[in-house]
C-alpha cells in the first residue's frame, strides 16, 4: 500500500472531491496548520546549501544517501 500523503481543503461540509477519488480503504485525516513552520537560519542555510549541491550536480542515489546517513549515526 502507497502512504502517498495529499492535502485537500475541506469546508467543513461537503466532502472534498480528493476524498471521493480514493479507493475504499481507512485512510488517517490530520488537521495541518496553514503557515509552515519558520525555519531557524541555520535551518535555512543548509536548505539552500543543499539546493546549491543539487544546482552543481553533486547528487547521490537513495542507496548512497542511506549508506552516508546511517554511517553518520553510526548504525
């Protein structure tokens, strides 16, 4: 099963067209908050030194990034 996540606007009636689309099934409904988080500058920092990575080319396949994070947590 996909634990694809979605976010539909609902009006508190009427069920929302994406809700209707979904295969019979228990799904979890989550309330979120409108406005994501603010982000700490050094939060923000590594975000756009990540996208300046990317921009370069300097990219690793899922397998490597799994190998790099578990190595950094030493498991």
């Amino acid at each position: 099963m996909s634990r694809t996540a979605k976010v539909v606007t609902w009006n508190g009636k009427d069920i929302p067209a994406e809700l209707r689309e979904l295969p019979a099934g228990r799904y979890v409904v989550e309330a979120v908050d409108e406005e994501a988080p603010t982000l700490t500058p050094d939060e923000e920092a590594g975000i756009e030194a990540a996208l300046e990575s990317y921009r370069q080319g300097r990219v690793v396949d899922a397998r490597r990034a799994r190998q790099i994070i578990d190595a950094a947590l030493g498991r």
